[in-house]
C-alpha cells in the first residue's frame, strides 16, 4: 500500500467506449495502492451513452461513483466538481480515454509519499503532433511563471496531490478553472514522475488550436496580470519611440530643411495604432473576466449523480 484512501477522479466526455476497460483496469489496481479508494467519473455534457455506462459500471463496481452534469463546462471544471466530492487523503486525476494507464498511478503516489503536495505524471515521449507539443510547452512556461514555481516546467492532466490543498481555492466560484493554477495557491512542492503514455485507442483530443488559444487566454488574463504589465512596458516603450521620431523630424527640418512625407506619417499613425487597438484588446479580456465573475456563475452545476454515491468505499 502506498496510502491509506484514495480517490480517483476522471472527467468524462464522450467516452462509453472506453470507460468499461478502464474501471477494469483500475479495479485490479486500486486494491494494490490503497486501503480504502473511490473512483469519480464526473460525466461533462457527453453527447454519446457515457451516462448509460456511468451509471452500469456504478452498478457493477460499489466504489464507482457517477456524477453527471447539466451541461458541457470544460475538462478543469468537471475536475474541481469531481475534487470537491471526493472523500479521501490522496486524488488522482486522470483522462478517461486510456491514455493514462491505471498501472502508472504507483509512480506518483510513490513520488508524493517522498515529501510533494502535488505531482504530474510526465510521459516519456509527447504523443501529439509537432505543433500541439510546441504550444504545450508555451502554456507550461506561462503556467509555470504564473503560479510562481520556477523549478517545475511540466504539467500534465495525469497527477496525484493531497486533498488538504482543497483549503486553498474552497470558496472559488468562478466559470474560468484552471485547476493547476488552483493547487499552487495551497502548495508550492510540486514534483514530475516519468509515465508511459499510451495512445488513444480511439476518436481524436477534443483540443484543437482555437480551444489552446482560448486556454492560453484564460490562463493569461483569468490568472496573471502579466498581459496587462507588458501593454504598458509596451505603451511606455513606444512613447520612448514617439519621442525619438520627434527628434528626428526637427533634426531634418533644421538639417535638410524638410520635413518627411505621408507615407512617413502614415506608417507612424499605422504603427501607434495598432498598439493603442492591441492594449484595448489585452483590457477587454480583462473586462471579460470581470463580467463573467460578476454575474457570479458557477464553475459547474450537477444535474443528478448515481444511487450508489452514498455508499461507503469498498475496503480490500
């Protein structure tokens, strides 16, 4: 046994037909890691039958848990749900396409019992494609720099942490989450485990470039007021600019005895411009966030869970 209860939480969206092998694999598992364990499968508006098979594998598995939404909210809204039921010292959060191997969740129990409040499960190789990974690693720099731990370069959605760190974010009632950036406001020891990842055995990720930027965007502006200090680096700079181009124009005028044409003050008025369009962008994103937080949404609101959550976890 590595710890005495453990609860695993998997968001879920469209993936009845991977779900069965999964609880199967972690019911061989989870008896080797744990006392007493829970898995959570928190269903996120799938358009498929992953309720259905929520529900039957409750049935069939009394330490399954289902809980199923009202509506599609996002992967790390579906996981602060699942994090806030469960019940144990330890959470594990994994995919639910079989991307994650149950038989790799020892290598981040083993790293947490060595002193770590929250580790990542890393793979050895990256499976996506070249672009996918090199935006990966932009986001983890962003994310990295914003929660303020230097000495961590990885994340991943594969990761095991202590329940106590709920503490931290127990009143956060926001529809932007992102749930790494919600670990570090209780902890700061965060550590990596080299994984093997496997390929989806099916169907594609559900993120592709335009939801990675929009990611990026929540993760800049809902969690960091970097954007916001770099436009007025940026506004300060090209004042810096202005004045310089001034200089040059009464240099000119006392030197040649001419003043520069349109296209000269086209391309100047075309370049201020732009910034002063680029920082209203950055402010209105910024505003975004403010009216989305002032209407007081919730990250998530559960439409019904499975009979069975009320029973005690199975011991082994």
């Amino acid at each position: 046994m590595f710890v005495k209860s453990l609860s695993v939480v998997i968001p879920v969206y469209n993936s009845a037909g991977t779900l069965d092998e999964l609880l199967k694999r972690l019911s061989q598992e989870l008896p080797r890691l744990a006392s007493v364990y829970e898995v959570i499968m928190v269903n996120d508006g799938s358009r498929d039958r992953s309720w259905e098979m929520i529900s039957h594998l409750c049935d069939l598995y009394p330490w399954a848990q289902g809980v199923n939404l009202m509506r599609n909210y996002g992967q790390h809204n579906a996981l602060l749900c699942g994090v806030r039921l469960a019940r144990f010292e330890v959470i594990v959060t994994m995919d639910d396409d079989l991307q994650h191997p149950p038989e790799e969740v020892y290598k981040l129990l083993e790293k947490l019992t060595e002193g770590n409040d929250v580790v990542y499960g890393i793979p050895q190789k990256q499976p996506h494609t070249w672009w996918r990974n090199i935006f990966s690693i932009i986001i983890r720099r962003l994310l990295a720099y914003i929660m303020g731990v230097k000495n961590l370069r990885d994340f991943a959605s594969f990761r095991a942490f202590r329940a106590n760190l709920r503490g931290a974010f127990s009143n956060y009632q926001n529809p932007n989450v992102i749930l790494d950036v919600l670990l570090s406001w209780g902890t700061a020891r965060f550590s990596n485990a080299v994984v093997n990842e496997m390929p989806r055995p099916s169907g594609q990720s559900n993120y592709n470039f335009i939801r990675l930027v929009q990611y990026t965007l929540v993760v800049l502006t809902g969690f960091s007021t970097v954007p916001l200090r770099f436009t007025s680096m940026l506004g300060f700079l090209f004042t810096l600019v202005g004045i310089a181009v001034f200089l040059y124009v009464l240099a000119i005028y006392f030197l040649v005895g001419s003043i520069p044409g349109f296209p000269f003050l086209a391309s100047l008025i075309s370049i201020f411009s732009g910034t002063q369009l680029f920082a209203l962008g950055i402010i209105g994103e910024y505003l975004a966030r403010i009216f989305d937080r002032s209407m007081d949404r919730p990250p998530y609101v559960i439409g019904e869970m499975t009979s069975g959550y009320t029973q005690q976890a199975v011991q082994s």
